[in-house]
C-alpha cells in the first residue's frame, strides 16, 4: 500500500530517523495518549466534572462496565491491559481517517505484538491464578483423552495470536487499500462513504480484539472442568 505523503514519515526522515510508518505514528498515538491522560486527569475533581475530564470519564466506565460483564469481578482487576488494547486500537485505527496519517493496525507487526502480548498474559494470569494447576486447562475432562485434548490446546492456543493478528490487520489493511483507490479515482465525494464505514470498521474491529482478549484471559482465570 503507497500513500501519497505520510506528514509523520517525512518529519522523521528530515531528522534520519528512518523507521516504518507504523512505528512512527505507533509512537505517535502513544504519546498522544499520554498526553489526553495527563490532561484528563491533571486538575481531578468529584464534585461536578467538566470537559475532559467528564468526557474520559464516560468512556472509562463503560469499558470499565463492558469488561465487568464479559469478564466479571476477578477479570476487572485486569482493566488496565484491556482498557490500553482498546483505547490504542481504536486511535490507530480511526487515525487511518486523518489525511496524511498511518494506521498503525495495518501493519502485521502492530497487531502481531499486541496479539503477542495477549498471549503471554493469558498464560502469565493463568499460572498466578492456578499455579501447576494451571495445566489441567489443556487436559480436558476426560483422562484417557487428555494426551488428544493437550495437543489440540497447544494448537488452539498458538492459533489464538495468528486468529487475532491477521484479523485485524485484514480488515484495516483492506479498507486502506479500498479508501486508497477512491482517492485516486474520485478524490472529492465518492471516499466520503468509504471513510463513514472505516469508523465502523475502527469500532467494530477494538471491539472483536477487545472482547477475544478478555475471553481468553477470562477463561485462564476460571478453573478448569
């Protein structure tokens, strides 16, 4: 995919900074982030919260109410994780709206680590919770089976990182290429409803990480049957 002009990609490369366009304006929404979080949270009040603050507010308790109800009481004390997938997915993939700008998500190697990291949790909270007990979640319910059922885990849990990198990389590198020939074909109206649907694939697309996220790490913290 060829874009005309990444603003970002050429700032960095007047100063031989020569990186991939999805590590730049990866960094670039991070610090982005960053920014909104210490703005939100810069002057804190309880009593009657304004702008900012009452905007990110809303959005962190219906994350907050989103992962309570798919990953209940013991899966909210890991809602930083999930709130940070959601929040940076979602800003790399609208930021694929904004003339000039790369969508991070894109890329395979974006979602690759996020997916990447999903996994290491996902056994990392599984051990915490279970400890060597942690095991019987490949072994499945039956005994004489369990040798069948541990092999058809293993490859279901590597799967889980493949499933989750490619799906999303699919549907924004696809949409970018779709929006990308609009622009060359009829670049006044036409992109006009491509870019409407590319805000429902951006919501759609955090939602399906998000949610397989919580599943997964859900089902390491539940004991196994």
């Amino acid at each position: 995919m060829v874009h005309p002009f990444l603003v970002f990609e050429w700032l960095a490369n007047q100063i031989h900074i020569n990186l991939g366009p999805h590590v730049i304006y990866g960094w670039l929404i991070a610090i982005l982030l960053i920014v909104l979080a210490w703005r939100a949270t810069r002057n804190l009040t309880e009593s009657a919260p304004s702008g900012l603050q009452n905007f990110m507010e809303v959005v962190i308790e219906g994350l907050e109410k989103f992962i309570e109800e798919n990953a209940g009481p013991k899966g909210k004390e890991y809602f930083p994780l999930f709130a940070t997938l959601a929040l940076f997915i979602l800003s790399c993939n609208l930021i694929a709206l904004v003339p000039g700008c790369y969508p991070p998500t894109a890329n395979v190697n974006t979602n690759l680590a996020m997916a990447l990291t999903v996994f290491g949790a996902t056994h990392y909270i599984g051990i915490k919770e279970h400890g060597f007990k942690y095991i019987k979640h490949f072994m499945g319910p039956v005994l004489p089976l369990a040798p069948l059922i541990f092999i058809i885990e293993v490859i279901s849990h590597i799967a889980r990182p493949i499933s989750l990198t490619l799906r999303l990389f699919g549907n924004m590198y696809g949409h970018e290429m779709v929006l990308m020939v609009f622009l060359a074909l009829v670049p006044l109206f036409v992109p006009l409803p491509m870019m409407l649907m590319g805000i429902m694939v951006a919501f759609i697309q955090t939602f399906v990480f998000t949610l397989l996220s919580i599943i997964y790490i859900s089902g390491a913290i539940e004991e196994a049957h």
